[in-house]
C-alpha cells in the first residue's frame, strides 16, 4: 500500500475504500499475514465475531492464520454490497471453499489512522459450535 494509494496523511482516503478492500483480499489470499497487519490493521486493532474477540496483532495473527488453514482452495468469491465513509467501510460478501463450502462475510472496518482500528465481523462459520461459544441468543 503507498501513501498516495489507500491512506493520505495517516488518514483514510474516502472513495479508496474499494482498493483498501482489493489489498486487504491480496494480502489474505497471497498468505501475507505479516504484510496485512503492519499495512492494514491498526497495533490497538480489535476484531469483534461471534466465534470470539480478538486484541491486537499477536491475537489477529493467530485469528487470520487459523482461518486460512481451515479453508480450502477457493472457488469462488463476489461482494455483493459495499459502501464507505470517512471512516467506516462495510461489505457483504460469499466465500466459497473446498473445505468450508459457501459462507457469506458480513464486516464492518471502523478505520483509524488510515487503518482498521474495529473490526466486526458478522459471519457464521460451518466449523464452530455456537450454541457452545455461548453467542447464541437465548431467552
């Protein structure tokens, strides 16, 4: 990512959104950890899902390193909603993968300092109990 590309001046450039997206999708589809979270992911980042929270670069890289070996080749990828603000930027998207089959991605980036500071992702993976996990909304 450059300076002139996704962020101006330590800030998120509205109308980016799109290729902050497009980078953040090569970085996890060329395995580059590393590289997403120094470029994209604020050091005090938290990702917020029902499956748990994570804090930091130590506990996401340990998230996004996980998930990527639990799927499978991937056959298919559309996003099919995508807007942005100043400061947000929110997408659904359908992944499908040998391994997992087809889920749909609903996230929510809250940006700070021209990098995710909140993420929230609202996607409901095959693989967890979430009645276990406790995320189930009972009354």
């Amino acid at each position: 990512m450059t300076e002139q590309g996704v962020r101006k001046m330590g800030q998120f450039v509205v109308g980016r959104g799109k290729d902050f997206y497009q980078e953040q999708l090569g970085y996890l589809g060329t395995n580059d950890i590393e590289g997403l979270l120094r470029e994209h992911y604020h050091p005090d980042a938290v990702m917020v899902t029902f499956d748990g929270i994570r804090r930091g670069h130590g506990q996401l890289r340990e998230y996004f390193v996980n998930t990527l070996a639990s799927m499978g080749q991937i056959t298919g990828l559309s996003t099919e909603y995508f807007e942005e603000t100043d400061d947000v930027i929110i997408f659904k998207a359908t992944i499908t993968d040998s391994k997992r089959g087809t889920v749909k991605a609903d996230n929510a980036l809250y940006m700070k300092e021209g990098k995710i500071f909140r993420h929230i992702a609202l996607t409901i993976l095959p693989q967890y109990d979430y009645e276990k996990l406790g995320t189930i909304w009972k009354d």
